[in-house]
C-alpha cells in the first residue's frame, strides 16, 4: 500500500532556509542561494548562511539595509505622489476660480442686456405713445381746420347767395 503524506507547512524559525519578506507577514519558500545580487532581489533575503540560533550581523545589516531602503522608495513615491495630488488640485482650484470669473461676467453682460432690451422697448413704446399721440393732435387741427373751411365756404357761399340774390333784386 502507498501511504498518502500530507505535505506540511514548512515549519518557520530562524533556523529555516526560508526567504523573508522585506514586509515580515509573508514567508515564501524558497531555494537555498547566495545572498541578493541584484536589486530586485534586495527586498527579499535568502536566510541560509546561518549559525545555530543566530542570522550572521552581515545578513541582518544587509536584511535591514534593504529593508529601508525599499520604505525609502516607497516614501519617494508617495511624496511624488502627494506632490501631484497637489498639482492636480491646483490646476483644478484655478480652473474652477477662472470659470466662476467668467460665470460672473457673464450673469453681468446678461443683466445689462436685459436692462437695455427692457429700456429700448419701453423706449419704443414711448415713441408709439407720442407718435399715436402726435397724430391724433394732427387730426384733430384736420378737423378744426376741415371745420373751419367748412364754415368759411358756408359763409362765402351764403354770401354769395346774397349778393347774387341782392344783383337779382
């Protein structure tokens, strides 16, 4: 018969030939090798050159050495990121100041438009009054003066018709 044998974890200590991360919540197996060569893999340290019961100091200075050095990188790429943030926020805020400007110059132009469509239509109104005012001033003279003609041809008639009945007497 074959026996089935579940595969453990590995068991973790400090005496396991295991790869550490550089954030210590994550212990990744790994092959036995010499210590990091490239800068890849300086955020992670191959543990395999140890003592019983101690890491050698160069491993630890190395370990924690890349260890500050990637929260230095990481420190770098959140000031650049905060930097533009800040940018970005104030490119927006200016965007936003100079569209309000010209919001409010606009609702200014608007008002003053408004103002003079309101000030030419009463003003036309007004010469509508006058004018209609003006005519009936003309044709009321029409009438009196139609009414004075009128009574001055009567009366040329009627004197007239006098003297033409006094040349026939």
């Amino acid at each position: 018969m074959m026996q089935h044998h579940q595969q453990q974890p590995p068991t973790v200590s400090i005496h396991s030939p295991l790869l550490l991360s550089p954030y210590s919540t994550l212990q990744m197996p790994g092959a036995i090798g010499s210590m990091p060569s490239t800068s890849s893999e300086a955020t992670t340290l191959l543990v395999n050159d140890m003592s019983p019961g101690l890491l050698n100091n160069e491993a630890q200075r190395h370990f924690i050495r890349s260890q500050l050095d990637q929260a230095q990188q990481h420190a770098q790429v959140a000031a650049c990121q905060v930097q533009l943030l800040r940018d970005q926020l104030n490119t927006e805020t200016t965007a936003r100041l100079e569209a309000q400007s010209k919001t409010h110059q606009l609702l200014n132009s608007n008002r003053e438009v408004r103002t003079l469509l309101f000030l030419g239509n009463r003003i036309q109104s007004l010469s509508h009054c006058q004018l209609l005012e003006q005519v009936q001033q003309l044709v009321g003279r029409l009438q009196i003066m139609e009414n004075r003609m009128t009574e001055g041809l009567m009366n040329h008639l009627q004197a007239n018709d006098v003297s033409v009945g006094l040349i026939r007497c």
